[in-house]
C-alpha cells in the first residue's frame, strides 16, 4: 500500500496546472550585398574638352568642370580613392608616353569635397583611404563632390618675324584619368 500511496503522490505532484518550461531559440539572419563605388552623374566615362590652345599663354589655363562624383559605401572599413593619370598629369601628343617638352601639355584636376584635393598635377597616383567617423553616415548615405581639370595654354612669346607660334607641335592631346574605388 506505502508503494502505492508514493506513486499517487507523485502523480499529484505533476498533475495539470503544474508548471514546465521548455525553450524555442529562432536564430534570426540576413545578409546585405557590399555595394561601394563611385557614380558620376554624367556616367562612367567622361569627356572633358579643353578645345584649341594655341591662343592660351602658358601662365594662363582653360577651365572645364567634369560634372558631380558620389562617393557610396556600405563597408563599415571604408574604402580606398586612387585618383590616377595615364601620363602622370600630361594631356600628350596622341596619347601616347613621352618626357618630350614639344609633346605634352600640362593640366591639373581639383576634387573639391571635405575628403578632396585642389588644384594638383597628377604626377603620381593620389591615394586616400576613406572611412564613415562613428555615428557618421557620410559614405553609407553617399557623399558629393566637384571635379574640375585646368589644361594650360601652349601659344608661343611673340616675335617681330611672322605670327605667333605654339610651345608643342600641333595635333590631338589626351591622357585618360581613372579614379578607382576598392572596398577595405
């Protein structure tokens, strides 16, 4: 009967009503592509077109504005700006590479903005590492700035023998300037 009387006990004890956890756990989770770059409002590839020189001094420059650049990344290291110039901040003869002063025309890019630069020749490639400050949104919500180039003139010093000539020979000058965004 005592064997019994226990049993009935227990089963009183764990009778309805009684209390009994148990845990569900959800792990939750998403993912968010890594979307950084750089976005012209003219496109990806811009021409900027200083026209004709020759009646430029050399002290002197033509202007072009090259349009609005955003900066967008979502990387919480930032990025890394490379501002680079094919012949190193020379518009030259064709295109093509050269250290020949009759080939080559100087020109200079300024990138204005709280992360740019003036006025520079691009004589080397430009490199900044850029990251949002905490509780800054600045690159997530995208940043903008200005991009102007200066090409310097090529008209000769005047002489009394015949007209006016020009410091290089005449032709196409160009170079291509890239600016590359690389996620960190």
């Amino acid at each position: 009967m005592r064997f019994i009387a226990l049993i009935l006990a227990a089963g009183l004890m764990a009778a309805p009503g009684a209390a009994v956890a148990q845990t569900v756990t959800y792990n939750v989770n998403a993912q968010v592509r890594q979307l950084c770059g750089a976005y012209n409002t003219e496109g990806q590839v811009v021409a900027v077109d200083f026209g004709a020189l020759a009646d430029t001094p050399p002290a002197q420059f033509v202007q072009r504005d090259a349009g609005d650049i955003t900066y967008r990344c979502n990387v919480a290291a930032g990025f890394t700006r490379t501002v680079r110039s094919q012949n190193n901040g020379w518009l030259t003869l064709g295109g093509q590479a050269t250290t020949s002063a009759n080939r080559r025309i100087r020109f200079t890019m300024q990138h204005q903005g709280a992360d740019g630069f003036g006025y520079a020749q691009l004589t080397a490639p430009r490199v900044r590492t850029l990251v949002d400050a905490p509780g800054s949104r600045r690159y997530l919500n995208g940043q903008t700035a200005v991009i102007r180039f200066r090409a310097y003139g090529v008209r000769g010093p005047a002489t009394t023998a015949g007209p006016v000539g020009t410091t290089v020979f005449a032709g196409n000058y160009r170079d291509t300037v890239t600016l590359t965004i690389t996620a960190n």
